[in-house]
C-alpha cells in the first residue's frame, strides 16, 4: 500500500507557514508500515491542485490532501477533487446544519460563505468533524482514493487517526491492530543511539514487524519509537514489550522512561519515592527549568520553589555565592546549597553558563555548570547536611536551544544522582 501528501496553499510556497503536517503525516504512514514515497506542495490554483493530485495517483494507491478545505474563495481542493473524480459538488444538509449550529452556540453571526464547507463531491464519504468546521472526505477514483482534511493540525491529527488510518489499512488487507511504544532517552546522539542499536535495526528489517524509528525532539530528549502490527491487542502488547526490553537492554543508561513520560516527570516521581523536596536556581536558563517541573500536574509536593539568580549580586546577596567569576562548577554548587536554604528545600538543582552571544569570563558560548545538593547519609531535612556534587557539560545551538537543552540536561544529571542515591 502506497499513500502520498499533497499540502495545498500558496502561503506554504512563499514560506509563510511550515508545512508540518506532510512531516507529520510521513511520520504516521511509516510508523503504520504504509509506504509514502512522494509528498508535494501546490499553491492555491485549481489547475494545479488537478494536475498534483492526478500525477501522484499515477504511482500512489491513495493520496491525503492537507488544507484548502475553509470557506474562503481561495478554498478549491473540493472543486479540484471533484474534478479529479469527474463529479460534481452536492450540498450536503446534515453538515450545513451542523455549522450553523456551531455558530448559533457561540453567538454568532454565520456568513453564507460558511456552507462552502458543506460542499461534497457526489459519491464521496464525509469524515466528520470534531473540532472545527471543515469536514474531511473520502473520495473513491476508481480504485484508489483520495483523503482530504483540514489544514489545521489538530483537526488533521484527529481525522488521520479516527478515520483515514484505519481506512487505509483496510484497504491494505493489513492487522487492524497498530501500537507504539516509545522509549524517551538522553545522553546519547541520535547518530549514536543508530549506531549501537544497529543489530537490532537490522533484526527488524528483516521481520518487518515491529518497525524502529528515530524522532530528535530537542529538550524532550531523543524519542526511540517501536510501533507493532497484530491480530488483536494482546500479540501487539507482546510484541512491544520483548522488543523494548531488548533496545532498553543495548542503552539502559540513557532510557529514563516510555511514552507520556517526560524528564520532569520522571524525576518528580523519583523525589517524591525518596521523600525529597526541590529547589531550583537558575540563571543561564531564567526560570525554565522551574517552568517545566511546575507544569507537571502533582509537582507542588515536590517542587518547593526557584530562584531566577540572573544578575550576580543576585548570586551573591540571596544564594550566598562567594563574590568572584560565576560561570564554574564552584558557584553552581554554592547555588544549589543556597537554594535549598532560601526555599527550604532538602534537595538543590542549580544551574549557571554562558548562552551567547558572546563568551563570558572567559567561558565559551555554550558552557553548562549544572549542581545538585543533596543530603548526606540519604536523610533529608531542614538541618540535614548538604553534599554537592557539579559537572560541566557542552551544548550546541544557538541561545534558545541552548538553553532548552540545559534543562534537560540538568534534570538527567539529577535523575542519574537520585539513581545513585
């Protein structure tokens, strides 16, 4: 089975919006094993949205068009379907009286324009919507197909994966049943994690089931996806329980979790089963890190509170830094001690470096000193002693990624103490 992406609109061609949904969607087909070998962008031109759509169904057993769905006049993908089709349009009345509805609850005035979008090519099936106006299609040609959604990403997301994936795999003849299991590492390059995997890569080649993807999610960590086809739920499960116990056994030091796990998460977890509560002095990264764990449902009684040690007198008067350079391993570890006071908190996580533009004190754009305080002994309390343990690590990037990165990499070389602890 073979599905490619066509993205209509002029805005994408002139780079006024990023095309993320054929990236999306060819992260999707190829985690379902359906091939998508071409993905194509076309402007607002009926003649040309024609012309893509007939020119990928020569190769293509089906085709998804992202977009061109609204009310506007520059809204053409139903026209151009239809056309593809040779039909024509047909009002249909369950989904006009849906709109007016949806603006009728919202208090507001509906324009006639609105009930383009309940223009069907006659002999296609509606996927309806869930969350806006636009209704996707189905459209047969001959036999082939060709799906159309909204360009909005959520709206496509939801569509994909309620009506056209298990379409497709129907058409396929493919297991109904589709899973993934992801594996959230850091610590290690993608290139790298490539590298020592690569027996188990090509062990799955082979199999054809599960399939392995890589996905560099900048300060999520890189994403190790095992995605199995089956039967039922159960052989599924199976199959992705043996396979991630096998990839987790290769890199068990840089897997900190699965799935819906995150770095935060996963140390909020580990705090809270040690009986631990934080603190977080922050200045390279502003605040970022304590944004992270604070966004973390449950962290209030974990997380105790931050300091945002940006300017050096801030160091020096609140954390009780020593006066002198603050790009180096000795502040960060005088900063994690002294927000465990400030807060009162029986663990610190400091962080300190250099961003850019420009070097500092002599430290390269890029520098992360990262500290954490914890109890002597394992035993925490407000008169517990503190021991302080530092690195200093490189990052890449420019200024924002940089400092996405050190948070990540400051809550691992916590996860990793907590684990030694």
């Amino acid at each position: 089975m073979r599905c490619d992406v066509v993205a209509v609109g002029t805005e994408l061609l002139l780079g006024q919006i990023v095309d993320t949904n054929s990236s999306w969607l060819g992260e999707q087909l190829a985690a379902a094993g359906i091939d998508s070998c071409l993905q194509v962008k076309v402007g607002d031109n009926q003649a040309r949205i024609v012309a893509a759509l007939q020119s990928v169904l020569r190769d293509a057993d089906a085709v998804i068009v992202c977009g061109g769905l609204g009310p506007t006049h520059d809204d053409i993908t139903r026209e151009s379907i239809a056309e593809v089709m040779g039909t024509t349009l047909e009002m249909d009345d369950v989904i006009a009286d849906r709109i007016a509805r949806m603006f009728a609850s919202r208090n507001r005035k509906m324009s006639e324009n609105n009930l383009r979008q309940a223009m069907v090519p006659r002999g296609a099936s509606v996927i309806e919507q869930k969350r806006g106006t636009a209704p996707g299609l189905i459209c047969p040609v001959g036999d082939k197909v060709i799906y159309a959604v909204p360009g909005v990403p959520y709206e496509l997301h939801e569509m994909f994966e309620r009506a056209i994936l298990p379409d497709l795999l129907a058409r396929s003849g493919e297991p109904r049943k589709i899973a993934s299991r992801v594996l959230r590492t850091w610590g290690e390059s993608e290139s790298g994690l490539n590298e020592r995997l690569q027996p188990i890569i090509d062990e799955l080649d082979r199999a054809g089931n599960p399939t392995l993807a890589f996905l560099a999610s900048g300060w999520e960590g890189i994403k190790v996806r095992l995605t199995a086809r089956g039967a039922d739920d159960a052989s599924v499960r199976a199959l992705l329980d043996s396979w991630a116990e096998r990839v987790r056994a290769v890199v068990p030091e840089v897997v900190f979790g699965y799935d819906t796990d995150t770095m935060e998460s996963v140390v909020l977890d580990m705090l809270r089963a040690q009986g631990l509560t934080i603190g977080v002095a922050e200045s390279v990264t502003g605040g970022l890190v304590a944004g992270r764990l604070t966004a973390t449902p449950g962290s209030s009684d974990v997380m105790r509170g931050g300091v945002v040690a940006y300017a050096s007198d801030v160091k020096f008067d609140v954390l009780g830094v020593p006066r002198g350079p603050v790009i180096s391993e000795d502040t960060a570890r005088a900063m994690a001690v002294g927000v465990c006071k400030t807060v009162g908190s029986s663990v610190g996580l400091a962080l300190t470096g250099v961003a850019g533009p420009a070097e500092q004190e002599g430290a390269k754009v890029g520098t992360l000193c990262i500290a954490v305080a914890l109890p002597a002994g394992g035993e925490s309390g407000a008169t517990s002693q503190l021991v302080a343990s530092s690195t200093t690590v490189m990052l890449p990037g420019d200024r924002k990624t940089m400092r996405e990165l050190a948070v990540i990499s400051a809550l691992n070389y916590l996860r990793q103490l907590l684990l030694g602890s």
